[in-house]
C-alpha cells in the first residue's frame, strides 16, 4: 500500500474508518485475470475507487472490461468480470481499463431499481437487423436480452480475424463492433460468447479427468503466469 500523499494520510483515513462496520467494506476484486482478491473498498481508503460505477458492481453484475486502447499487435485485452476490477487489470504497468457494467443500480424512494446499461438507439438498430424485439429478461429466442448483447459482443471482440483485421485501429481507440446481420449467425455468436463468458468468470464446470497435468510440481496454482501464448 502506497504511503501518505499530499491529499491522504493513512492515520487520518484509520480514524474516519474506525466507527465502520468493516465486514460490509471487504469486496472481491479481479486483481488480474483468473486472479480474484479481497479489497477493503471505501472512498476514505481506496484511491480513485470510482464509486459512481464501480458501486454498480457490488450488486448482481457483469461488466464487460477492455482498454481504450493497446500497445501489442497481438490484441487480448478483453475480459469480463463479476465483481471489481483493478485499474490495471489488463497490465501491471501501463493500460487503464474501462469497466462496463450491463446493468445499473439506482435507489429511488427507498426502491431499488435496475436497467440494462444499454444506448437505446443501439438497441433498436439491433432489433431491425435481426427482426427480434429486445427485453430485459428472458430465456426465449423469439426476443433478446442484454446478456445476449454481451455475449455477441464478446464472442466478436475474441474472433481471430475480428483482431486480426482491426489489430491497427484497436492500439488507438476502443473496439468496434459490426451489428448483426442475421438471426441465425447472431445467436451462434451468443452461444460462443456465453461459453466463453462463463469460462472466464470460473462459471462451467470441467471434467477434470479430460485434463492432464503436464510439467514439474503439482497442479495447484500459486501464482497465474502467461507465457508462450498459454495462462
């Protein structure tokens, strides 16, 4: 932890914190990809903690996660998380990412309300492309929800010649994505996107016993390393 600076001091912040109840302030972090922490998470304490959208997901939540921009031909930095991210969730040094949360919480007259974070005209261009109607919630494939959004949007955003093909345009901006042409390729986007999804945020179960181990030592992850193309 960094020490004081000319706006924070850390005996000031212990004080202002000491009345809290601190059970509720330990949140999950995503410290870097497949690598899950714990976070004392208060403005007193954490810096630049981003409240406004980060609030977002301490509740139920997905956020899709990529930089602005990126510093490699070999263009991967796309994630999705469940819970907080750390600012240098893609590098250790260089890279801020931008958090995306699908939904947005918000409390009016002592209720709770949540929607789709989601730009409307977008959404409607989209409903014109696939001939479907968009809802909030649903598990039929007559309409489409926001976490078909997601999915199609991250299936596109880890297409190899997606990457290939914009490698140039992802190291200056944020990555665009094509709108659907049809029903039929639009949901088998979903279906990879969903699996992918859920892969990454440890939400799939494996057959263990399809996996063999290979290497010195034993299988138990200390530390998550990539190299040579693998995690």
């Amino acid at each position: 932890m960094p020490g004081d600076t000319r706006g924070w001091k850390l005996s000031t912040a212990r004080k202002q914190i000491a009345g809290f109840n601190h059970d509720d302030m330990i949140q999950k972090i995503d410290y870097r990809p497949f690598d899950t922490r714990f976070i004392y998470y208060s403005n007193l304490m954490a810096d630049w903690g981003r409240e406004t959208v980060l609030y977002n997901m301490l509740k139920q939540n997905i956020a899709l996660v990529i930089p602005r921009q990126a510093v490699t031909d070999n263009w991967s930095n796309v994630s999705v998380s469940t819970c907080l991210a750390d600012n240098r969730f893609h590098y250790s040094n260089k890279g801020i990412p931008i958090v995306c949360p699908l939904f947005l919480y918000d409390t009016e007259f002592g209720k709770e309300t949540k929607q789709p974070n989601l730009k409307m005209d977008i959404v409607h261009l989209v409903e014109e492309k696939i001939g479907l109607p968009f809802v909030t919630e649903s598990h039929e494939k007559s309409v489409f929800t926001p976490i078909d959004l997601l999915d199609y949007i991250y299936a596109v955003l880890h297409s190899p010649s997606y990457r290939e093909k914009y490698k140039e345009f992802l190291k200056i901006d944020f990555p665009r994505v094509p709108y659907p042409t049809d029903q039929e390729t639009f949901w088998k986007l979903v279906e990879i996107g969903g699996k992918l999804r859920e892969c990454h945020v440890m939400q799939t179960e494996f057959d263990i016993a399809a996996y063999s181990f290979v290497g010195d030592g034993t299988n138990e992850v200390v530390k998550p390393e990539y190299k040579n193309g693998r995690v």
